[in-house]
C-alpha cells in the first residue's frame, strides 16, 4: 500500500505529458508539488527537511547555469580566436563527405568519454 501514492504520482505527472493536458515543464511542477503533498502527508516534512530539499536544488540549479554559463563563454572565445573555420577548414581537407566527419566526431567523442570514465574509475 505504501507504493501506491508515488505511483499515482508518476502515472499523474507522466500520464499529463502523454495525454498532451501538460508540457514537461508544467508536469515537473505538479511532480514537485505533489511530492512535498506526499511527505507532507507522511509526516516527514519540517522546516529542516525543506531547507536541506532548497539548499540541494540550489546547488542543482546553480551548477547547470555555471555550467551554460562556461559553455557560452568557450563558445565565444572559441568563435572570437576563429576556431569555427579552423574546425570548418579541417573536415573540408579531410574528405569523405559528411560520413567521414560523423566518424571523427564520434571517435573524438569516445576517446574523450573513455578517459574521463578510466579517471572516475580509479579514484
């Protein structure tokens, strides 16, 4: 029985978003509000409780806007030094058409994502 209110509220925010009666944006809030009904509800919601939830969606927050915010600044710099024709300049030498710039890209993609999996393995 202790299952059936958080699956209410995931059929409630998900079946919103199918039915098309909410965007995912709008669901996440009815998600959110209806969680902190849930804990109400419960009894497990106090003022600490609230605070630590505020402070962790805080930090939540404010890393994925230093996140764009660093993102934005690369991009122009990157752009400023003129790192766009450089990149543009270099698959255009390349050959192959775009497959073979689809190839690069992915396997510098994967090179990148295996070395920064093999560091968070070692520590």
């Amino acid at each position: 029985m202790a299952v059936l209110p958080p699956l209410g509220l995931i059929v409630l925010v998900l079946g919103s978003i199918l039915a098309g009666a909410a965007t995912p944006t709008e669901a996440a809030g009815v998600g959110a509000t209806g969680a902190l009904f849930l804990a109400w509800a419960r009894g497990a919601l106090s003022l600490d409780v609230l605070r630590d939830i505020s402070r962790s969606t805080l930090y939540t927050t404010s890393m994925v806007f230093l996140i764009l915010i660093g993102a934005a600044v690369f991009s122009l710099v990157f752009r400023g030094f003129g790192g766009d024709t450089l990149i543009e300049a270099f698959f255009e030498e390349l050959g192959g058409g775009p497959h073979m710039a689809l190839l690069v890209v992915m396997l510098v993609m994967f090179l990148l994502g295996s070395s920064s999996t093999s560091s968070r393995l070692r520590l």
